[in-house]
C-alpha cells in the first residue's frame, strides 16, 4: 500500500440526498438538513476497513441552526469543521470545556 505524506481531497458535489446523506465509497458525504430536535448540532459517521477508513458522513443539523441561538456563521464553521475532522479519523481534544 502507497502512503501518503499529505492528504489529498478534491471537493466535488454531492452524490446523495442531503436528508438521507447516505455514505459512498472512497468519500466523505457532506450535507446538512432538517434532522429534527435530536440533541445533535452535526454529527460524523465513518466506516473502516482494518485500521483504514473507506467512508464517511459528516451532517449538519439545520433544526438547531434555524434558532438564533446557533444561526450564525462561526457556529456553522466550528461545527461543520470539527465533524469533517471526525471523518479523518480526528477525536475532541476537550470534552471538558
């Protein structure tokens, strides 16, 4: 297996409903939608085959991001942020705060 040194990423558009954000092979699925009142902002999901992830979703719950507690830009940066970092395999540094 090749390893590379940098992670190459090429952002093209999405292949999947955004509701459903259904994972496809050799991507990560962005999306963002009406997910209900759930207790999420986003949330990633990532499949992995041995120690290699193959697979992801990172979604972006827009049920919270309609309120005007979160509808605001910074917060949709941090969030959108940290669950596409989860999709590279990327854990919280503080869940203490």
């Amino acid at each position: 297996m090749d390893l590379s040194s940098v992670l190459n990423t090429t952002i093209v558009a999405g292949s999947t409903n955004p509701k459903n954000c259904r994972a496809v092979y050799g991507r990560v699925e962005v999306c963002n939608s009406k997910y209900g009142n759930n207790g999420w902002l986003g949330i990633a999901s990532i499949w992995a085959s041995g120690e290699h992830i193959v697979q992801g979703t990172a979604k972006l719950n827009d049920t919270y991001f309609a309120t005007s507690k979160y509808n605001k830009p910074a917060w949709k940066n941090l969030v959108m942020c940290q669950e596409i970092a989860h999709a590279f395999g990327l854990d919280h540094q503080d869940e203490i705060f």
